[in-house]
C-alpha cells in the first residue's frame, strides 16, 4: 500500500486552487493542515474540496502540532525563505511555489539547510510539463535538430497590475521571467553563463517599475538565448509561455505557445512538420504533472526534476539580469 503522506497547505489564495485540484484527488495524500493568515479563506477550500482538515493561522503552532510529512508553501514570495528553513529544520520535505527566494543570500542559506537533510526541497515548475516544452526539449535532446546556437522567446501580454507586482523595481524580471528562463535551461539541458539585460518602461505603461526589457544570454555550451519581454500591451498577445524559436544547424524548430505540439522546418526541406512527443514522458501536463513528479521521485527515492539545486540555476538567471540592468554591464551569471 503507498504511504500516505500528511500534508500542512499554507496559503490558501487563488494558486491554492491549482494545488487542491490535483491533491484533493490523490489516494497518497491527506490535507491534514490548511494555513492561512486569514481564517476564512481556509475555511472556502476546506469546504470547496470536502477536506478533513484543521485550521490554523499561524505557522509555527501548525507546524509544531501536525507534523506533516511535507509542507506545500504558497504564500507571498518573500516569506518563502523563511517557511522552507523552518520547515527543514522540522525534519518536513518542502514543496513551494516559486520563486525559490528573492535573494542570493537567501539562496545560499536554503541550499545550505537543504544540503544537511535528508528531506526534500522542491519547487513548482509547472510549465515543464507542457507538451510544447517537452517536444521542443525531445527535438533537442535527441539531436534532431543538430547543434543548437539560438534560442528565442517572447512574451508580450497584459499582466495583472494589482497588488505585488507594481511594488517591483523589475516587474518583468522579478515576477514573469522565470518561466521562461526555466523552461529554456529545460529544454536545452545547460545552464547560462553570462548574461546583459537592457529594462525599461515604456510611455504609457502602468507599472511603476520597468515591466519590459531584453536579455541575452550566452548559454555554457555555447547557445545564445535572447529573451525579449513587453508586459504591459494589449496588441497581438502572446501566450503566457512565450513564443520560441530554437535554431539547430539541422533545423529550426518553433512553437507558438498555444498548440500542444511544436513545428519544425529541416535544412533542405520546404516542409513544416508536427514534432512528437517523448516516449518516456508520462504527458501528464500542467500542475499534475509537476505534483505527481515531485511526489513519484519522493517515493522512488531520487531527484525530482524541481528540486531546488536544480531550480536555482533559474533563480540565478534572474538575480543576474537585474544585475546587468542595474550597472548596464555584461555579467556572470551566479
């Protein structure tokens, strides 16, 4: 019989929703802790999901009196740090929304807690788990398109200006990059090296802090990746999972961000084709796939694609733009 894992849910806002959707349903999990500063809104998804839970506002009590197996933190970003140490030190795994922290220093402390305990750290990385990323990370990782030198992908839609994200400095790095960064890593198989980003807010815009910008980065194995994004328009909008283009010296593969299969077009042929899928994917998509692979590796023993020594790499990509948009120099991505 599989070990059923008693759960503490800490925030119970709109993102909980994804979550519960998938957890709500598992024979392998129990809600035994729904946390949230606010009562009531744990009180709605008690009762949404039909849950046997208990109640708690305050963290530290809940935690001391649960015990939970693992702690799913998805409240504000900059109380994630301090939730995943507490966590850790409470012998708990973690699962977390990103982002994994909002600092180096905080990134260097977590790996640290993380590194002299045998529990678990992952964080969501949903968007691996789209049939688009995963046909572009198969055209690639096969070797189907040869030796990959560019990658391209644009983001351009109308963000919500509500609430955190127009306290930002770099709302378009701070909040929205990391996908695409993530997912670029993902796909390639490599990490980036340097990076120069050039922010800005464009007239008009309604954010205080610059929601546009550009990077590009120079990828380890040698791969340019330029990352253009404008958050704050209403004309010819992109999905939220960017639009790509990755350029191999066999072919050039591209994926609209919409459809579940990427195209790609071969040296020598005028043909457009449909790109397949891995075999060895599950093609559980979205936040049940990412729940079900974070949980499969804890049961098997091993990494998930989303634990944070993995996911930092992202975090670095962003820590090292605002860097290079802050001195207008190119930079070490670290």
């Amino acid at each position: 019989m599989d070990k059923k894992y008693r759960i503490m849910l800490v925030g119970c806002g709109v993102i909980s929703i994804e979550w519960l959707d998938v957890l709500a349903t598992r024979t392998d999990c129990e809600i035994s802790a729904l946390v949230d500063v606010f009562p009531q809104a744990a009180q709605t998804r008690k009762e949404q999901y039909n849950l046997n839970s208990e109640i708690y506002t305050d963290f530290d009590t809940a935690l001391a009196e649960v015990k939970p197996d693992i702690v799913i933190i998805l409240v504000n970003a900059p109380m994630h740090c301090e939730l995943a140490l507490k966590s850790l030190a409470a012998g708990c795994h973690v699962f977390s929304e990103k982002p994994m922290c909002m600092s180096r220093e905080e990134g260097a402390m977590l790996l640290e807690a993380a590194s002299k305990t045998d529990r678990v750290f992952n964080i969501m990385q949903n968007r691996r788990y789209l049939p688009g990323i995963r046909g572009l990370r198969h055209a690639v990782q096969s070797g189907a398109l040869g030796k990959i030198w560019m990658v391209c992908c644009e983001i351009y839609v109308n963000a919500d200006l509500s609430g955190r994200r127009n306290e930002l400095a770099f709302p378009m790095l701070q909040d929205q990059a990391i996908h695409s960064f993530d997912s670029a890593r993902f796909i390639l198989g490599t990490d980036a090296k340097t990076v120069y980003c050039h922010s800005y807010n464009p007239e008009g815009s309604h954010y205080n802090g610059d929601g546009s910008g550009a990077c590009i980065f120079e990828m380890e194995d040698g791969t340019v990746l330029v990352y253009n994004a404008v958050m704050d328009t209403n004309v010819m909008k992109t999905a939220w999972h960017s639009q790509w283009r990755i350029i191999g010296t066999k072919g050039t593969a591209i994926w609209n961000g919409f459809d579940d299969a990427p195209e790609a077009q071969f040296v020598g042929s005028d043909e457009r084709v449909r790109l397949p899928m891995p075999e060895s994917w599950d093609g559980i998509p979205w936040f049940a796939g990412a729940i079900n692979e974070m949980l499969t590796a804890l049961k098997e023993g091993r990494e998930s694609e989303n634990v944070c020594t993995y996911n930092y790499g992202s975090v670095a990509m962003t820590f090292s733009a605002i860097e290079s948009a802050t001195t207008g120099l190119r930079v070490d991505v670290k």
